[in-house]
C-alpha cells in the first residue's frame, strides 16, 4: 500500500513545478472582478481569515491573501495605495505579486486602504474600510522552521523547512523520512544559525543515525558529541556572534501527558547543564553543570560578551525515579533569568548572575532572546515548567536592558499560547510561533517592533492560499529568520547522517582561543 499525506503531495507538486507557474495557478482570484455599483453599507470591520485588518507589514513581505470567514456568494476586495487601484474577487482574495509590489511601493511609510463587498444572495454589502500599513523597515527575505504534526502520531514525519517571506516559496531543508526506516527512525530539531547566516548552521538529528550536524563556510560534518564529562550531546544552541563557538543546554528530557490538564502535553527535563563548544577544534568543556539547577535556553548578547539562561533550582527528595519525581512535582519547576559574562580573549566565563527572579512571582521565564541593538531581551513566560510552547497560558515579555524593566506585550499576546521567537537581523521584526487561530496547531505570526519596543498587531504568515493553514495538519516549531537561503540538499544531509558515525568530541577543563 502506498501512503502519501497531504503536505508531502503539497511539496511535491511546488518541487515538481516551476515556482512562477505555481504561484500564477494560485493567483487567479483578481481577473475579472468588479466593485458593485450599489450596495449596503455596514458600520464594522469585516470578518475575513487571516485577519490582516490595520496590520503592519514590511515592504517586502509576499501579497497579503485573505477569504471572507463566513458564509458568502461572492467576495470583491479594492485596494487603493496612491494612483493605485487594484481589485480582487471571487472566492478569495488574492493580489498578485506585480499588483502587489505596485501597492506596497506606493503605500510605503503610510498605509493602503482596503474595502471588502460582500455578496449573499442578490444584495451586496461594502464593510467598514481597513488600512494595511507599510513599514520602510525590510524583513530578512527567509525564514525556517520545524514542521511536525501536534499529535505525535507522525513523530518521524518530520521536516525542517525554508521559506521565502518575499513570495510563497518553499523548500525542504531537511527530509526526516530520508533517514527513517520500517522499524527505526528519528527525529531532526534546533535548527540554528550564526547572525542569520544559512552557511553557517546546525541542526540536531536524534535516535536512529543521531548526531549534530554543522554546515560552515562550505564545510558539512556530522559531530558525535555524547561524552562521558558531559550530561548528553547538546540540545538547545546559542551561536557565539563572530566566533566559532557555540553554546549548548545538555538535557535529560522526557515528556508526559494529561487528560484532566488543559496542557494536555508535558516536556520536562530531570537535568540539564550547559556547554560551550569549539566548532573548529572540535572540542566542549563544562560552563554550569550544578546538580541542583536546571540550566537551559542559553542565548548571547549581540555583543559576544554576555551569554544568557534560564535556571530552575531543584532538589530531588529519592522518593522515586527522578524522572517520576519532575512529573510528580512539574508545577514547582519554575525557571529563573540568569547571565554570565563572557571575556573573547581568554574565552573565559564568569559567575552566573541573577537577572529576573521569576519564581517569586509564581512564574517560569524561558527562550530568552536579545535584540540585535542589545536594547531589549525578549522571553516567554509560563506558571511552570521549559516548554512552554504547550501552554496555554504562555505569553511573551519584553525587558528594558538599560533599566531592568519589564513588561508583557499585550500588543502582541493572545489568549492562547505564544512561544518560539526570534528577532529579525535589523531588530524591527520578530516572528513566534503562536496557537491564537485554533489552540491546537502552532503558526507563524510576525509583528513590527518599532524604536521604543513596541510591537504592532501580528499578522499570520501569507500563503498564495488563504485557506491554506487551515487545511495544513502541521505545526510550525522554531521560526527562525536567515538573509538567504540554505543551499545543501536534503539528500545530502541524509547521506552524511547515514554514512558516518560523526566525529567523537574531545573534552578540555577549559577552551582556548
């Protein structure tokens, strides 16, 4: 029997065609279309999916599609920028990417204006007009991702993706099932980056042909990192800004499931410590390995001379295994801000420093990320727990580096979960995963950040189909933004994690320069 889901069918047929032929197929919506002569005007903002009413955009971003959320006979949108005019109708709404370079270019640094007519029957109706506001700042043109289905039904059908944000175009990185057999498989996760650079990335692939894979400056190799000084090959990464170097969290995690919890999901680790390891000479050392703290989430100032964390302090009492014991006690695993300096000569680290004390307000702080002008440290906050991309209640917080201060972004928050962010490489954007359209799968939305930290209202990531996301039965995990594509090849990945056993790191006390 032969078995293909819907998105490797998807993937397929954008692999199989030529991109301009492609999106040209799904860009049928605006021939033909007229606005109605006489209609019924009604005092509210219309109800369409993806909700791109008075959102901020790069002006560079791919055409905003959009359909009417509801029920409908026929839909016309007119979008006015300047001289320009351009009308889309039909079932969805779906402007062109010359009708569209044509609005954004007119509407930059101000906004278009955008009417919806719908139809029901004989009567026509014109909603209250909306603006699409066009930022001068540019967004990074690719970003990448995990795609995973939430149930873990498909744990193995997995990918690492890339798009391109300028159009709908997009690519497998990393092809789980090119690895998997009938009876073993793997999982591939953390794909991560040096200052945006696709040539400079690593990726982790786990269980069956596992190692960590690093691509740089044309060099691919596949690492071995387990060693007997180390708690586990590392996890969760942190590229050094400009040197070879990069910092992992080492994890024993598990993961456990409720039926009574509105998380119905729980990741947890029974320990973690943290890592830095020398890209070039293949080495790792210990840098926070206490038995009592779980360390985890590092991330560097842009300046290369600051590392940031979370911690959570626990003591086991040996009542039970520890891995019982943590799903036993999750709710009183709540992680704290820390920070170590970091001297570039020496590569020395110094002693840890408390930054946010978020247990004592009864909350877990995790994924801190900073800005790339070091003004502002963005994390996600939870009741408990690391992983809060299964929680409903996560949010995300924004921290004042001059000041200390900090503030949750309602601007950009929801009422279900936010997590997985990551800033663009001019500091005006950020993208995060979020569960806000259904509370089940996890999307890409992005948001504008301006001079003063603020965020505008997220917009959902386009699609040449608005309808898309809610025919697509994956979740998107870890959005990450890149200045160009990744060029290695999925089989080529796949070959390397196959054919080689990786190379064994070597421990040191401590890393030289």
């Amino acid at each position: 029997m032969i078995s293909v889901t819907i998105s490797r069918v998807r993937r397929m047929v954008k692999s199989a065609l030529p991109f301009c032929l492609f999106a040209s197929l799904l860009l049928s919506g605006c021939h033909n279309a007229t606005v109605p002569d006489t209609f019924a005007e009604v005092n509210k903002a219309p109800k369409i999916y993806p909700d791109y009413c008075d959102v901020t955009v790069p002006l560079n971003i791919a055409p905003l599609t959009f359909e009417w959320d509801g029920k409908a006979d026929e839909v016309v949108a007119r979008f006015r920028a300047g001289d320009a005019e351009v009308v889309c109708g039909g079932d969805k709404v779906q402007p062109d990417m010359d009708q569209w370079h044509t609005l954004t270019a007119n509407a930059t640094g101000k906004a278009m204006s955008v009417e919806v007519f719908v139809r029901s029957g004989e009567q026509w109706s014109r909603y209250k007009p909306f603006s699409i506001y066009v930022s001068g700042d540019s967004i990074d043109p690719y970003i990448s991702y995990r795609l995973i289905s939430p149930s873990y039904v498909t744990y193995e059908e997995l990918t690492l993706n890339q798009r391109c944000l300028e159009n709908y175009d997009e690519r497998v990185m990393v092809d789980n099932m090119l690895c998997s057999t009938e009876l073993s498989g793997q999982c591939v996760n953390c794909h991560n980056y040096q200052q945006y650079d696709p040539n400079r990335m690593q990726f982790h692939a786990r269980q069956k042909d596992g190692g960590t894979v690093i691509s740089y400056n044309g060099q691919l190799r596949k690492i071995n990192m387990r060693n007997d000084s180390i708690l586990s090959a590392g996890v969760y990464p942190a590229w050094h800004p400009w040197l070879p170097l990069i910092v992992y969290s080492t994890n024993n995690t598990g993961q456990s499931f409720h039926t009574r919890n509105l998380n119905k999901i729980e990741v947890f680790d029974s320990a973690s410590d943290l890592i830095a390891y020398d890209v070039q000479k293949n080495e790792v050392t210990n840098i926070e390995n206490d038995t009592t703290e779980f360390e985890v989430f590092p991330c560097w100032a842009p300046d290369g001379k600051t590392l940031y964390y979370c911690s959570a302090h626990f003591e086991f009492r040996d009542t039970a295994s520890h891995d019982r014991e943590v799903i036993m006690r999750a709710k009183e695993i709540k992680y704290n801000l820390y920070k170590k300096s970091f001297d570039t000569d020496t590569y020395t680290f110094g002693p840890r420093q408390l930054v946010y004390r978020a247990d004592s307000l009864g909350r877990s702080v995790t994924l801190p990320r900073v800005s790339p002008d070091g003004r502002y440290l963005m994390f996600t906050i939870g009741n408990y727990g690391v992983f809060h991309i299964w929680h409903h209640e996560a949010d995300l917080c924004l921290m004042n580096l001059a000041d200390g201060s900090i503030r949750p972004m309602d601007e950009i928050n929801s009422a279900d979960t936010e997590s997985y962010h990551s800033w663009s490489s001019n500091g005006r954007w950020v993208i995060f995963s979020s569960r806000r359209d259904d509370g089940g799968y996890t999307r890409p939305f992005i948001a504008h950040i301006d001079a003063d930290g603020r965020g505008s209202k997220p917009f959902e990531l386009p699609q040449a189909d608005p309808d898309y996301h809610r025919q697509f039965m994956k979740s998107y995990n870890i959005p990450e933004f890149m200045k160009g594509p990744v060029d290695v090849k999925p089989q080529d990945f796949a070959r390397l994690l196959k054919n080689s056993n990786g190379d064994a790191v070597k421990y040191v006390g401590k890393l030289k320069k």
